[in-house]
C-alpha cells in the first residue's frame, strides 16, 4: 500500500472536512471491513488518518462497530498514535456541556465486544495468535494526553486533566440508577465507544489516548428528562470547530514514530504475538 499516514484520528467527516488533498484508502483486514474507508490528509507536519468511527452517515451504533478491524487498518497505513475524540456524559455535576476531560483511567462496562487479537482463534491466512495478557494498568498514552491538554490550554479551554471513563455498552443511555451508581463509584464521564477501543490499541503497540467532549450531564446527574440523542448531537455539533483546533495543534505535538518514548511501543514486551502484525 502506497499511501501512508503516521497519526490516526478516529472522528468523521466534521475533523477532516475543510483539509486540502484528502485521499480515501479502503483497507481490508483479517477481521472484516473496518466502519470505512480512511481518508488521508497532511496537517501539522503529519499524515492524518481520519477514520469514521460510526461510518459514513453515522449508521453504525457502538455495539456494531469493528472495533479489531478499525484499529488494524489504522496500524496497516502506518498509523502508530491515535486521538481519538468522542461525546460523554458528565457524572458530576460540575462537568457540564461543554467540558472536555482528558481521561487517564477507564471502566469496561461493555458486554458482547471482541477485545482482544491475541485469543488464540486461527486467521484466514491460517496463522493463529498466541493467547497474550498484557500490561493495562495505564489505558492511555501520556504523551498523547499531554499534548491534547497543551493544546486546549493554547485555546484557552482548561481541559479536566484525568479522570475515569466509564464505558457501557449501549446503545441505549443508562438509567438514573446506573448512572447514579456510576457516579457513586467516583467516576467521571461516561461513553460507548472509548473500550475495546484503547486496549486494542495497546494490542498493537499504538499509541492512543481520548478527547472527551461531556455532551449532556447523564440520567443521574440532572433532575430533567434524561439524556437524548437530539441533545448529544446537538452540544457536539455546536463544539466540533473547538474540538478539531485543539485536536489538530495537539496532533502536531506528538513525536515522530520513532521517536516514541512511551510504554505503548513496547506493550508486547517483545513476545512475538504468533501473527504478523500489519
Ligand atoms: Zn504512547
């Protein structure tokens, strides 16, 4: 494949829209079809993969996405750090619409996901994957975390420095009572898209690390009607343009490929994963 990108941002057509030259890369994976094709643009010095994470018309939910797929073609372009934006609700009432949390912690509450390559099932090449338990303790890439607060900080939005994302399975929102318990476990914000996401990441030595936009204060934190898609698309919408300035100068803070110094480059410790990783 000729066309390669260093970066990857897992966000729509809202991020990548406006850019000069953007090249469309379909990519086939052993896993299936990712959510779309990748299409490629150069801006702060790098090559950007932008991949829609709902696909094109946003016609995927979070429980239907190719989670392994996505993030293997994001790999076999050469994309080794990955933002990626998303909306949450806010557990706390002081994270409001409008907040934007960059988390340093997660709780997997999803149900029915593929998680993991290395689970020992065959590859229709026929390889088959070592079953691996790796290093989570961290789902994040400092680095990448760090420069998405720089950035939001250059723009004058305090970004919430840490923080623990919660992540249900969707596609419904929660309940008053979840969402109550959710917050009485001391968490922060909460998604549906942010798990298997980093951990699949960290299964193919990619940097990863979120931009959470709070979109609603969830069931539990209000005394209204609850959350409403119209709502989440609504307070995204009206802060996609701040999201995508702090994203883009935060993209042009990361290192070059080779010079990672994370612990994310070397998750596998130097096992080899019985696959050949793209
Ligand atoms: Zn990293």
């Amino acid at each position: 494949m000729s066309e390669q990108a260093e970066i990857g941002v897992i966000g729509g057509s809202g991020f990548y829209s406006f850019l000069d030259d953007v090249t469309e890369v379909t990519v086939e994976t052993p896993y299936g079809p990712p959510s779309d094709s990748l299409f490629l643009g150069k801006t702060g010095g790098h090559t950007v993969a932008f991949l829609p994470r709902h696909g094109r018309g946003h016609h995927l939910p979070p429980h239907r996405i190719n989670y392994r797929a996505n993030m293997w073609a994001l790999r076999s372009v050469g994309v080794r750090q990955i933002i990626a934006p998303c909306a949450v609700g806010g557990l706390k009432p002081e994270y409001g619409p409008g907040t934007l949390v960059v988390p340093d912690q997660l709780v997997d509450r999803t149900k029915h996901r593929r998680q993991s390559f290395y689970d020992g099932e065959p590859l229709p090449d026929g390889s088959i994957p070592d079953v691996l338990h790796i290093t989570f303790a961290d789902p994040y890439c400092e680095t990448g975390r760090q420069a998405s607060l720089r950035a939001a900080r250059s723009h004058g939005w305090e970004a919430v420095d840490g923080g623990t994302m919660c992540v249900i399975e969707g596609p419904r929102f929660s309940t008053r009572a979840e969402s109550r318990w959710h917050a009485a476990q001391g968490w922060d914000v909460v998604g549906m898209t942010g798990h298997p996401e980093a951990v699949l990441a960290r299964e193919l030595e990619l940097c990863y690390s979120s931009l959470a936009l709070v979109t609603d204060l969830d069931a539990g934190a209000e005394a209204g009607e609850g959350v409403s898609h119209e709502e989440v698309l609504r307070v995204f919408g009206e802060n996609i343009e701040r999201v995508r300035k702090v994203l883009f100068d935060a993209v042009r803070e990361l290192p070059a490929t080779e010079e990672r110094g994370c612990c994310c480059s070397t998750a596998l410790g130097g096992q080899h994963p019985g696959i050949t990783l793209p």
